[in-house]
C-alpha cells in the first residue's frame, strides 16, 4: 500500500485494487506480483481513456467567432447595460451587455462574415494595442479613419458620417453660441487621443483643458463645472441632452475644419486583413436609409445618463 502514489493512483483506489486480489484468494508472496499487474492495467485504461478524450476535444473545431472591441461608453456609438434588451451583446469575461449603433453595425457583419459576435470591452486608448496583438479583430468603435491611425491599422470602408460639436451646459453663458470663436475664453475639452482634441486649438482665446480618457468623465466634468464644454461628434451630443437635461448641443454655422476622414466612423483592421474585403461588402449591403434608422433608436434605446 506505501508505493500507491508512485503509480499515480489515490489511496482509495489502491483499496479497491487490493480487494480486488483478496477476492481473488491469491498467496500473499504473489499478491504484490498481482497488485503491480492491476496498477499497470489500470494506468494503462486510464492513459488510454485520457488520450482518447483529448484526441476528441482536438478534433472538434470552436465556434468561428469575430471579436469587436469597443469602448462601451460612447452613447449612441456604443454603451453599457445590464441586460439583453434592445439588441444588447453580452460582453466576453463580463455579466453586462453592450447595445448601440457600433453594436448593431457588428452584428450584421457578423451575419455577412458568418461568424458568432463576441463583444471585447476594451478603454479606448487600448483597442489600437489591442488590435495589433491579435486580442480583437477588429475595432468598431466610433473610431474615425485618421491619417494618423492609418500609419498603423487598416480602415474598411465608412459606416457613419458625422459633424463636429460642442456639448455645453443647458441655461450657461455658452448654449447660445453659433460660432467656434464665441467660445473664446471657454474651458473645453475632448477625449484623449482623437481628432476632437486638436481641433480645439482652431477656437481663439479657449481655455484648453487636458484631455479626458472617456465620455462619461466630461459629462460629470460638465455637470460639476469643471470645464464649460467638451468637443464631440454629433450623434453622441444628441444622445447625451436626451439623457440629460442639464446638457445642451451647440451647432455652428462657423464651425470646425475638418477633414472628410476626421468626421467619418470605419471599422479598424490589422494591416492587411484578409476580412476586409468580406466586412465592405456586408457594409455596402445596409443602406443610408438603414442607417439613419438604426442610429435614431440608439439615441432612444441609450440608458440615462449616469
């Protein structure tokens, strides 16, 4: 009974061997031959049984997924919720969803590629990171096709086009504006490494802020004070004054320049991605139409403002 171990059986099943030879009334000087015979067969079965059960699991191939990462903060792009309604994803390692326009635009490339949707929360300054490695594959995000960006990912073709504006507090000295210039003087900001940012060096005299990693801290900057507005896109201005009624979009007929690349939404791919070519076509096959109705019940499907 001392060696059990070394054949890599537990106590208990040593016992049972043991019984086993008993049963069999065999000498005591043969009963060690025995018990090392059974050890060995049973090792044997149990290698066997083992090797069969991997063999199978190798040989049955996973489900073929496509992985999105998305910041799921970025109403009506993409957004958190707690449960399926609406369209909502469930979000991989998570109990939360994720609904929005990014979301719904995933799904049915998805269904054109053929593969099963796998939602990745990922921050935004880490989908690029997250991308290259090989973690997602492929970024629907809101994100914009910027030359920049370009130097490092691939771009499909544009799901979204938008305007740039500037979300302010409802009833301050700034909800009136028409022009970029009237807010000369203004506490602005916009989030951490896009376009938003720099654009806001076009106003004269603002009072530039240090960037944001995401769209909820400017909402509760705003609302605290602490800055007087942050730049956005417009969709996502919509988005937050129907959350919020402290908030108020501000449009220009003096607005930002920008670029035809800056104000359009891609979908973000590794360098030479085989699946760009499937991921346009399943684009090219939601009209414009489609599009304005999937974007306006997202602003009204967004949750409310945290």
């Amino acid at each position: 009974m001392g060696n059990y171990a070394y054949y890599g059986l537990s106590k208990s099943q040593a016992v049972f061997i043991l019984k086993i030879v008993k049963k069999w009334g065999a000498m005591k000087k043969m009963r060690k031959k025995t018990s090392l015979f059974l050890v060995s067969m049973l090792s044997a079965v149990t290698f066997l049984a083992g090797c069969g059960s991997n063999d199978q699991a190798a040989t049955t191939p996973d489900e073929e997924t496509f992985k999105v990462g998305l910041e799921a903060g970025y109403p009506p792009f993409n957004w958190t919720q707690n449960d399926e309604s609406n369209g909502g994803v469930k979000i991989e390692g998570s109990a939360e969803y994720a609904g929005g326009y990014d979301v719904e635009i995933a799904k049915k490339i998805a269904d054109g590629l053929g593969k099963k949707l796998v939602i990745v929360k990922t921050e935004w300054d880490g989908l690029v990171p997250a991308l290259t490695s090989g973690k997602i594959d492929a970024i629907v995000a809101g994100m914009s096709p910027t030359e920049d960006r370009k130097q490092t990912i691939d771009f499909s073709d544009n799901y979204y086009k938008s305007n740039l504006v500037i979300v302010v507090k409802k009833g301050g000295a700034y909800e009136e504006a028409s022009s970029i210039h009237d807010f000369n003087g203004a506490k602005i900001t916009a989030q951490l490494n896009t376009f938003h940012y720099s654009v806001i060096d076009q106003i004269e005299g603002v009072a530039k802020q240090t960037a944001m990693d995401n769209f909820p801290a400017m909402r509760v900057a705003l609302e605290s004070g602490i800055i007087d507005g942050y730049v956005s896109e417009r969709p996502e201005a919509v988005s937050a004054s129907q959350a919020n009624e402290n908030y108020a979009m501000v449009e220009f007929e003096d607005g930002f320049e920008t670029s035809e690349d800056d104000t359009a939404i891609a979908v973000g791919l590794q360098k030479g991605s085989a699946l760009t070519e499937e991921i346009n076509a399943a684009l090219k096959g939601i009209s414009e139409e489609e599009r304005t109705t999937i974007m306006d019940a997202a602003i009204q499907n967004q949750p409310a403002a945290q």
